[in-house]
C-alpha cells in the first residue's frame, strides 16, 4: 500500500519564484508509493494567500482531484510575528478567478489534526514551509505527536552555516523558529532533511533545458522546465559574489517527498536539536548534540548527514518527465 501523506507547503512556483515547492507537490503526485491525502498551505516563500492561490493552480494543473486531495489555507503570519503584513501580488492575484479554492470554513491546523486523528498511524506529514501549521495543529491537540505515523520536515541546518548575517538560520526555520523548537519539543517521531544533504542535489541548467524540449505545451514537464530556467537565471542575480556563477539550483523540498518512499535515499543520525528563538543574531540556528559525549541527552529527531544524489535526481527526474 503507497504511505499516505499530508504535504504541508508555501508554494511559490509560477510566480516568477523559487520552484522546488511546485516539483515536490508534482513529485508526491507522480510517485505511485505515495498517496496525497491532502494539501495544506503556509506564510514562507510568499504570503499565505499566494500560495495558496498557486497551489490551487498546481494542482489543477497536475491534473490532482479536488474530491481526494482537498487543499487547506493555513497560517498567514508566524507564531510570534503576528504583525507581518503580506500582500498578494497583481500578477498572483488575476489566477485567484481560475484557481482552485480551498476548502471553505477550515483552516490547515484544524485540517491536519481531524484527519491524522481519523487515521492514527497512518499519516506522514510532509512540512516543505515554516511549521507554524504543524505547531498550532500540536497545540490544539497534543495527541497528535502519537497518532502521526512521521513528520518529514525539509528544514535546519545542523551542520554548517548559512551565507548571510541577514538570515542566521535556514529559512523554513529562521521564518518562524518558535513554531520549529514547538515540534522539536513535541515528542513526535520526526525526520529532518536539512541543507546539509539537499544543497548536494541540483537541477542544472541542462536539466532545464531538456525538461522544456518536451512537444507538449501544456504539460508539466515544459512548464516546470521553463519555471527552473527562469529561477537558475534569477539566482544568478541574487548571488552576484557567488562563484563559481550559479548554472543549477538546489531541489530541498523534493529531497525530502522522496525520502518518505526511499528512506534509503539519505543516511541518518539521531541527535538531540534544540534551536535559536528571539531576535538576535543567531535566529533560527541549529544547536546540536551530536551524541559524541558520555551521558548526552536524549535524541529528539533523526537527521539526514548523507545523500546518494545520483539515485535521487535520477529518480526525480524521471517521474518529473513523465508528468
């Protein structure tokens, strides 16, 4: 039987953004070992009404059915930062008419814990975005630790820093920090897949390429490759002192939907997380007992250190070819 999962995200792809997002949904779509149960949407990328504008959009055109993959809105700011005021851009706002909506009169965090609830055991829930929905969802029901079969979280950073005094902490966690030590604290089985093994796995400008070659016009695959091109371009932009010059881009979030199907695609260890909250300038940063040291204290998480990146893009890329 597939592993039935909810893939929580902040999806931006189709905006002119960063794509990875829109290729782990397709991916969670394509793999026949998964089985999407449904959609939630979250403030990260862009604001909450974008993607899920966006998703909607996705979904509709990877050809997902409404009536067994409904789509939730969920949280528009992060736990703390109640303040922050996102608007939805023209652009993203003239699909909200086309778009699929959202299921009315529920919230993503309501969502998660009826279903998970509903199917003690039997729910991985796949976080791509900030994990603001995940910690409202455990506030509102703690029992949702244990019925979860897993959480899979792309996020963190464990072993390394990041590039910029700006942003100290991955961004899924520097987004909202509070919500990410929440589900650390939380007691549920979880499994993070961190930049220390998704920066190794890379859609190149080739790739691109040979994705938008499909004859096609209206098929994924041609979309999804000239939403990458388009991305590697920008990228270059974004990172003028990066060298050498950027010609592919990491594909995070697609590592970690391909990892609840082939776990054996990364190689783990368990550790103990705790992570940096508050405004200074560690927010969101990782802080890691490596289990090196006699009496450590207990493991809270299980952490991908290694990744066979070969099985992985050839993987991915033929399930992304294929759509």
């Amino acid at each position: 039987m597939p592993t039935r999962i909810i893939l929580d995200t902040d999806l931006s792809m189709g905006a002119g953004a960063d794509v990875d997002d829109g290729f782990a949904l397709a991916l969670a779509h394509a793999d026949p070992e998964l089985q999407l149960d449904m959609v939630t949407t979250v403030n990260g990328n862009t604001d909450v009404e974008s993607a899920t504008i966006l998703t909607g959009v996705l979904m509709d055109r990877l050809g997902i059915p409404a009536t067994t993959t409904p789509l939730y809105k969920g949280a528009a700011t992060p736990l703390i930062h109640t303040d922050l005021k996102r608007t939805v851009a023209p652009h993203v706002e003239a699909l909200r008419a086309t778009a699929r909506p959202p299921v009315a009169g529920h919230y993503a965090a309501h969502a998660i814990v009826e279903h998970v609830m509903a199917n003690p055991g039997e729910i991985t829930l796949v976080c791509i975005g900030p994990l603001t929905n995940v910690a409202l969802a455990l506030v509102m029901e703690p029992r949702l630790a244990g019925a979860l079969k897993e959480l899979v979280i792309m996020g963190g950073v464990f072993f390394g820093t990041m590039y910029s005094w700006n942003k100290p902490g991955e961004f899924n966690v520097f987004t909202d920090p509070e919500a990410a030590r929440a589900v650390l604290r939380s007691g549920a089985s979880q499994r993070w897949i961190g930049l220390d093994v998704t920066l190794q796995v890379r859609m190149t400008t080739a790739d691109a390429d040979a994705l938008k070659a499909v004859e096609d016009e209206k098929s994924f695959s041609r979309f999804a490759g000239e939403a990458a091109a388009t991305y590697i371009a920008y990228q270059t932009q974004r990172f003028p002192g990066r060298i050498p010059r950027m010609t592919s881009v990491p594909m995070h979030d697609p590592l970690a939907v391909a990892v609840v199907s082939r776990p054996e695609l990364c190689e783990y260890k368990e550790l103990a997380v705790n992570i940096e909250t508050g405004e200074g300038v560690t927010r969101g940063i990782m802080v890691c007992d490596r289990q090196e040291v006699p009496n450590p204290p207990a493991p809270n998480c299980r952490v991908a250190v290694g990744v066979n990146a070969d099985a992985f893009r050839e993987r991915f890329l033929s399930f992304i070819r294929g759509l």
